[in-house]
C-alpha cells in the first residue's frame, strides 16, 4: 500500500502572498511515496515556499511539484535565505510543468 495525499488548487492569500500550496517556516517536511503539490498559485512559491535557513523539504519516493503558478518566481518551489531541499536516493517524481518552471533538467 502507498501513501498517498494531495496538496492541490490552493491559492496563497492576499495576492503578493506567498506558498500556494505549501508554506515551510521552519523544520523539514519530507514527502515520501506517492504525494502531489499540483494546481497551486502565489506570488511566490506556486508549489512549495521554503521561508528561511530552518526550512528544508525532502522529497522521496514518486512525490512531484507540478502545474503550480507564481506570479513573481517558483511556479514548483521557492526557496530564501538558505533554505535546503534534499531528494531520497531512488526518488522518482518531477518538478516540472510549473510556471516559471525554471528547474534543473525541465523542458522549456
């Protein structure tokens, strides 16, 4: 059995705000087996918004950041001061298909 959740069409509120989907103060999140961060949208950070050196996200498994939209920068993810994302060894998912996609290994 995998896990499954979905973080999914969520808007950052008021419109210059930032973490569509997902806003990481600080500690690690870690997204493992089969989770999603889809149809979200911010100025920044669409997907996933890493605030600071504290902040870190793992991403493990088939977990992806994908067709999030940001108005400023990170459609997928956005990350300020320091703020750390890892992947798990056999991590099979995608940050792509996000706009601006911008990331490491996308097709424009």
């Amino acid at each position: 059995m995998k896990d499954s959740s979905r973080v999914k069409d969520n808007i950052a509120s008021p419109a210059d705000g930032s973490g569509g989907g997902i806003e990481i103060l600080a500690g690690t999140l870690k997204l493992r087996q089969d989770p999603l961060v889809s149809g979200n949208s911010a100025a920044t950070g669409g997907g996933i918004w890493i605030f600071d050196q504290t902040g870190s996200v793992r991403l493990a498994g088939e977990s992806s950041v994908t067709q999030n939209a940001a108005t400023i920068r990170g459609g997928g993810i956005a990350i300020r001061d320091g703020g750390q994302i890892t992947f798990g060894s056999r991590w099979a998912g995608t940050v792509c298909g996000n706009d601006p996609d911008g990331w490491p290994g996308c097709a424009p």
